[in-house]
C-alpha cells in the first residue's frame, strides 16, 4: 500500500480513537520525510506533553527511534504512527539524555519489544531524575506517568556505532549541557541533539551549566550537520546550532548585566526575564524560565565569589 494511504487511514483510526480519549492526546502531530529525507520521520507530542519531538530512522528492515516521549500514552502513539507509515518493526531507541521526556516512555517501548539504551553517565543519572520528578509531575498526570522507573540499557560510556534495522547510526557520549551527560546521535547528514537545541522555545536552563552547553554547541558543529533535529521545535539547518548559541549568550549576558551576587531576587528575575522575552518575542515555553534563570544566576555569583 502506497504510504499516503496508510497515513489517510491512520488518521482516520487516530481521530475516532482521540474523540474518546483523554485530552493529552490531542494536538499531536506527526511530520514525514524530515527535509526530504523519507528515511527520518517526526512525532511531537501535545502540548500536555510538552510538545516533545521523538524521531524514527528507516532502515531497509526496521526502525530505529530517537527518545521515547514524556506520557507512557505518548510512547505507544509514537510507535504506532512509525510502524504503521513505513510498514517496519521499530527495534531499538536511543534515550539522549536524563529528562523525563525522553526516558518515560522506556518501559513501554520494551513491552513492545524495543531494546531501549543510552550510554553509562546518562543511565546512572536517571534514577535521581525520575524520583525528582516523579514528585512534580507524578499526580497531575496520573495514571498516564510511569511509576516504576524508566531505565534503559546501556550500550555502554565511550561513543559507538549501533546498528537496528539495517541501518547504523553513531551515537556520540558527549558531557554536561542541559543535562549533565548527553548522547547525540548521528546519521547520514542528520543529528539529533535532544534539548541541546530547541527551536521557537525556549531552553531547559535548570542545570546552570551554559558555559559547558556552548562546548557542546561547538561539538556539534564540528559534526558538519546538514540537518538538525531539536527536542523541540521543527528540524532545520546547522543555522539551529548558531541560533541556539546566540539565545545562551543572550541569557548569559542579560543576567550577568544584574551583577549576581548573593540569592536571586524577584527584582532581578523581573528584569532579566522581560528583557529575554522582547529579544525573543513568541517563544514557547517561557515557563522554563522560572527554572533556568536562578541557575544561571548561582551559576555567575559562584564564579564571581572570591
């Protein structure tokens, strides 16, 4: 069957399913042939997920997925959506780094037998993450929140070439960023970079480690990428890398404009968000914010203490 119409008819299975189900389902989107590559595929979650984008790359035997979404409902979506347009088993996924959205959904996967893996430092983070947030987001989301913890396999610390489906991707052991262990994964042209870089949203800043994330920026632009693919917002060019440099040392610089010294104050949080959001006008997630600007803030007031 010509792919278009397993998509029409996946669409029409989805929508009846969607008119009864809860409403974190609704308003996922799916993209194929990522920059006109029918090899890579897009599936973004609803915005009660937090609009997460996983990938799947087509093999001439099966699929290999990036991430596994936030909702364990999200991860079974995902998945069928990958299988159903290309006909293919999905049979490995790649977690690329300790956020929930992109290990949740773990379990679910295997269940469907999917080998799910990431390297050593980002698998030993993620037991701390999980019972983290766990807490905040376990009951607002319940019973669509994984209880028991998510934890992939590793394929171990140094970076390696993993083979599924017919195809081989690099997967690239990189350090501290938003995260403090990152996986990148490389493919033919492409590079997914988890929330290394976002596109029209803004950053996941909780970390306060912006000075190693730009050492990340500059590893993967040593990658020479034709495409890039964020955690969130659309895919583009290796411009995406640039654009999300140019947001760091934006926020770098209007905290360190605030003089840190001591505790964040509500003064300081007011001035610099305002002057972010008019350099930045539209972004979604100005939420992350409330994380991203105190850390960057001690981030600056440990370095300039004596």
């Amino acid at each position: 069957m010509h792919r278009s119409a397993v998509v029409l008819g996946l669409l029409a299975v989805l929508s009846v399913g969607c008119a009864s189900s809860p409403p974190r389902l609704k308003g996922a989107q799916v993209t194929l042939a990522s920059h006109a590559d029918a090899r890579v595929g897009t599936y973004v979650s609803s915005p009660w997920g937090f609009s997460t984008s996983s990938y799947w790359i087509e093999g001439p035997t099966g699929l290999i997925l990036v991430d596994t979404q936030f909702l364990p409902s999200a991860a079974e979506e995902f998945v069928t959506w990958a299988e159903a347009v290309t006909g293919k088993k999905a049979e490995l996924a790649i977690v690329l780094h300790a956020n929930p959205d992109k290990f949740n959904g773990t379990d679910v996967l295997r269940k469907r037998g999917i080998r799910v893996v990431t390297s050593e430092q980002v698998r030993a983070a993620i037991p701390a993450i999980h019972e983290k947030r766990t807490r905040a987001f376990g009951a607002r989301y319940a019973p669509d929140y994984p209880t028991a913890l998510p934890l992939p396999d590793s394929f171990g610390s140094q970076t390696a070439e993993l083979r599924a489906g017919g195809v081989t991707v690099k997967a690239h052991v990189l350090g501290a960023g938003c995260s403090e262990a990152h996986v990148v994964v490389e493919f033919d042209g492409h590079v997914f970079p988890g929330d290394l870089v976002a596109n029209d949203a803004h950053s996941w800043l909780e970390m306060g480690r912006t000075e190693a994330w730009l050492e990340r920026l500059e590893e993967l632009k040593a990658l020479h990428p034709k495409w890039v693919h964020p955690g969130r917002g659309t895919s583009g060019d290796a411009g995406l890398l640039a654009g999300e440099r140019q947001y760091l040392e934006r926020v770098i610089a209007e905290v360190a404009a605030e003089h840190p010294q001591g505790p964040f104050t509500d003064v300081a949080a007011q001035h610099i968000r305002s002057r972010i959001e008019a350099a930045y006008p539209g972004l979604r997630f100005p939420v992350f914010l409330n994380i991203g600007l105190p850390a960057e803030w001690e981030r600056q007031a440990r370095v300039a203490a004596p």
